[in-house]
C-alpha cells in the first residue's frame, strides 16, 4: 500500500471522531495518554451501542422475532469482520469472550489442562502481563507442569538465543506478548513461531497491544492462538477475541457450560455446538460485539479516506489504515522519545529498535505516582504503576514506571505538553 506514502491521516477531523477529547479537566484540555490502559471511543462505537439498545435489543441465535433475527444478523456480521481484522482462515476460528484475560484464561483451562503433563514446559517471556502469566501457572500447578522464565536484554527485547536455548522436546506451550503494553517493543512473533513448531510446541500471541497499532495476519504469523483486548482498540469493554486454529479448537473441549453452547442436553450426558458457538455459553455481550464490529468499520474507514476509495473491500481498507496509523504513530513514539532523553534525570524504559507507541520512563527526583498527580492536575492522563507486570520491574530493577501510550488521535502539541509536565514534576521535587 505504498500508495499512502504520500498522505497523512487527517488528525484534526479524527479527533472530531472522539467526543471525549474535547473534555476540560482542572480548566485544561483532556491529553490523553493512557491508550494502553484503554482507548477512547469515536462516535461510530457509541452511537452503535445506543442504536442497539434502542432498536435491535433482543437475545441472539434463539429467537425467531423481528429483533432477534435482527440482532442475530448484526452480531454474525461482526464476527466476519473480526475475521478479515486477523485474516483467519474461518468466521468459525474467531471466538467472543469477555476480553484478553477470558480468553488466554480459556485456552490455558481448554487446551492446557487436556494437553499438558507431568514434566512437560510452558515458556513465557519476562515482559508478559500478568493475564499471560497467571493463568499458565495455575494450570502447570494442575498438570504437574513447569512454566519456564524466556530473559529479554537490557533494551526489552527478547534474548532470542537464550530463547532457542530454551525451546526444547519438553516445549509445549510458548506464550508471547506480541508488543509490549509496558515498553512498547515489537516482538518478533513470526521468528519465534516457527522456532516453537519445530519442537512441536503451540504458541499463543498476546495482542492485546497489537490490535490498536499493526496490521493483523494470523495465517502469516501462522499463530495458534491470537488473543485481542477490544476495548483498546476504539471498542466497548466486556469484548475480547479469541482465535485458534480450527483443528486445535475442535480438539478442544468446553471451557464453560449453559445455553448456547449445547447440541444437546440429557441427564445421560450432552453434546455440544459447533464451532464457535462451543466456546461461548450463555448470553453474550451483544451490544459490545456490535461495537467492535463498528470500530473495525471505523478503522477501515480511516483507510477508505486515506486512499479515497469509497467502495475498498474491509480488507484492503484495512491494510491502507493500519500503514498510515503506525506511520504516524512511529513519528510521535520517535518525536518523544528524542524530547524526554534531552532531560536530564529522566531515564526511559524499553529502547527496542522495533518499538509501538509507548513512552514510559522514570525520573531521579520523583516516583512515578508523584508524576502522574502531578500531570493529571494539567489535565495529562498517564498511566503510574507497574501496568500489571510485576516480573518485568523486577528485571528493570525499579519499582514502577510513568507510562504514557499512545494512539492516532494524539498530536505533537500533546507530546510537548507531556514534555512540558515532566519539566514541572523536575522544577518541584528536582
């Protein structure tokens, strides 16, 4: 899609997208930088949820009403487009969960606990989040499994020799965070898949932090499990993404039983559904399906303009919005990267030579905490803490960071102003 080359993504109507930006807090317009906690909304999701709630809200696959068949329609739809998101093979290979932490929780129980043995080894990388990291140790505590700790270097990229030193018969699972929500480094998912599958292990990719930044192929990838967390991706909360090859999910058996999910039911025992519907017991979030399908639409939206292609397949369009964010995104990481290492005192963490839209560092003269009171009285929202990874402080020999992420709708000035508040935090406890 070289064609873009040549264009940018028109940031000032973007930002008329998003209502929340206009928002004044302590008398100063909203920066909002805590897009890897969560993103914000354009008006497309919301208007779609409302729209739901107003004139579609029925239960789904069960009815045979007006607004059941209507809902049903709109919920089915947006799982094809989940589909093209990630290029699966099959709509049947995209499952809907409650979020990251669902479905990495529901692979870990499924496949994990059907799978694993006594002996056998579950590799995980230093910089995980706590939702990839917790559930493979419970279910290694139920299998007599072990989990193995894969070292990253002092730039928070991962030790790939270390790693291949790792990889070994007794590999069965690999859990890999695609990018970094605590540094921003890119992992290099596809080398290390097929590193794993040449000792017959299964790999599971966190993308929780992908799905906003980069385009998608989980068939070029060749991943056997993708997680996506939507809600940081212009989604509702309550909506997360499971995929998996399908000979792996029909494998698989269910994580959770009730309605939905069933073939059928007898006090002598029950069958089940088929893909995908075996994964998803119960009433889903219909509306936060919905509006994912809508931030998709949303997003290829962004690529139909850039190239001025009205009628671009979801695709293509997709393709063509997914460069131009990770072009423009990449000159804001790089524009403030460049600014906060001219401070003295400031130290940043996670310089990856392949790096998404994190900015997080710590200063000499104050904690983290401090920076974020500090920012949020200028009305600068970050994010203060040690953002759910525990192991990697550990490693980074700090207690927390200040981590400001990034998205497409963030501007220049907002970096300076981010700048500009670092300086003040240094006037005052410096």
């Amino acid at each position: 899609m070289n064609a873009i080359a040549h264009r940018t993504l028109n940031i000032e109507a973007i930002r008329k997208d998003f209502p929340i930006l206009a928002t004044l807090v302590n008398g100063y317009p909203l920066v909002y930088l805590d897009n890897g906690a969560t993103s914000q909304k354009p008006h497309l999701v919301i208007d779609s949820q409302s729209e739901y709630y107003r004139q579609q809200n029925a239960n789904i696959h069960r009815g045979v009403h007006y607004l059941s068949q209507l809902a049903t329609q709109k919920y089915d739809v947006a799982r094809e487009k989940t589909q093209v998101f990630l290029n699966a093979a099959s709509s049947h290979e995209v499952i809907f969960t409650a979020g990251c932490t669902a479905s990495i929780n529901l692979v870990a129980q499924s496949y994990g606990r059907q799978n694993l043995k006594p002996g056998d080894e579950i590799l995980l990388s230093t910089m995980e989040h706590h939702s990839n990291i917790i559930p493979w140790q419970l279910v290694a505590q139920q299998t007599g499994a072990i989990v193995r700790q894969i070292p990253i270097t002092d730039q928070g990229e991962i030790d790939l020799e270390a790693y291949g030193q790792l990889l070994s018969e007794r590999t069965k699972i690999v859990g890999i965070v695609h990018v970094s929500n605590s540094l921003g480094t890119i992992n290099p998912v596809q080398r290390m898949i097929a590193q794993a599958h040449q000792v017959g292990a299964v790999v599971l990719v966190d993308g929780a932090q992908a799905g906003p930044h980069t385009r998608i192929d989980v068939q070029a990838l060749d991943a056997d499990f993708y997680v996506l967390s939507c809600h940081k991706m212009y989604a509702p909360t309550g909506v997360g993404v499971l995929y998996g090859k399908e000979v792996l999910l029909r494998a698989m058996p269910p994580y959770q039983g009730g309605g939905d999910m069933i073939h059928t039911v007898s006090f002598d025992g029950s069958t089940y559904a088929d893909l995908p519907y075996k994964f998803e017991a119960g009433t889903p979030n219909i509306a936060g399906v919905i509006g994912l399908g809508a931030a998709i639409d949303y997003l290829a939206g962004l690529g139909r303009g850039l190239l001025q292609a009205p009628d671009m397949s979801l695709g293509l369009a997709l393709d063509a919005a997914f460069e131009g964010i990770s072009n423009y995104e990449s000159e804001l990481t790089s524009y403030g990267m460049k600014r906060l290492s001219e401070i003295d005192g400031v130290r940043i963490t996670g310089t990856a030579k392949e790096k998404a839209g994190i900015l997080a560092f710590t200063m000499d003269c104050a904690h983290p905490h401090d920076i974020g009171t500090v920012f949020d009285h200028k009305g600068i929202a970050i994010r203060a803490g040690h953002h759910c990874c525990m192991p990697l402080m550990k490693r980074l020999g700090v207690p927390a960071t200040a981590r400001a992420s990034i998205a497409f709708y963030n501007t220049v000035e907002e970096i300076d102003r981010l700048v500009d508040g670092v300086l003040m935090v240094k006037e005052m406890f410096g």
